[in-house]
C-alpha cells in the first residue's frame, strides 16, 4: 500500500514521499529538516560576533604579555570549575540509575 501525503501548500494528496505533484513544495521531513538547519546556519554565520565574543578574542590575542598570561589563568580556572561541577552533576545522575 502505497503512503500519500497532503500537501500543505495547495491541499492536494500526493503519492509522492518527497515533492508534491501539483505545486513541486517539500513533503519529507527529512528534506524540511536540512532546509531549515541550512536557513540557520545561513543565518548564524552572517550575524557579527558578539561584544563578549570580540572582547574574549583580543583578551586572548593581545600583544601584552600580562594580559594573555592572565587570560589563561581565568580559562584555566573556569575549565576547573566546570570540570568539578561536570563530575559531582554526572555523580548524582548515575546514582539513582
């Protein structure tokens, strides 16, 4: 038995898993899908950086040596932290289970 599909654009059934007869519009999702993650990426890529971003980025790229060395001491630091957390959060996530 062969699957139809409604199209949403012109209400038509189709027998077609992919395109719609009638007015060619996408009807797998997984077609959807990819066109909707490309969109996005399109989208993220021509947005400028962030302040933050820009601000960790000349921090990080200094040409003071003072600053670097004290950016890694702040990333270093952080990575830490987070690695603690990371283990006590994935502790008590496996203790029950």
């Amino acid at each position: 038995m062969a699957i139809s599909r409604k199209c949403a654009k012109c209400k038509v059934w189709t027998e077609s898993l992919s395109h719609c007869s009638e007015c060619g519009e996408v009807l797998d999702h997984e077609l959807i899908q990819a066109k909707r993650e490309q969109e996005r990426k399109e989208y993220q890529e021509s947005l400028p950086p962030s302040k933050l971003d820009v601000f960790f980025h000349e921090f990080k790229n200094s040409r003071f040596l003072l600053i670097r060395v004290f950016y890694r001491l702040l990333y270093s630091i952080w990575f830490i932290m987070f690695s603690i957390v990371s283990f006590f959060i994935a502790l008590i996530a496996a203790g029950p289970g």
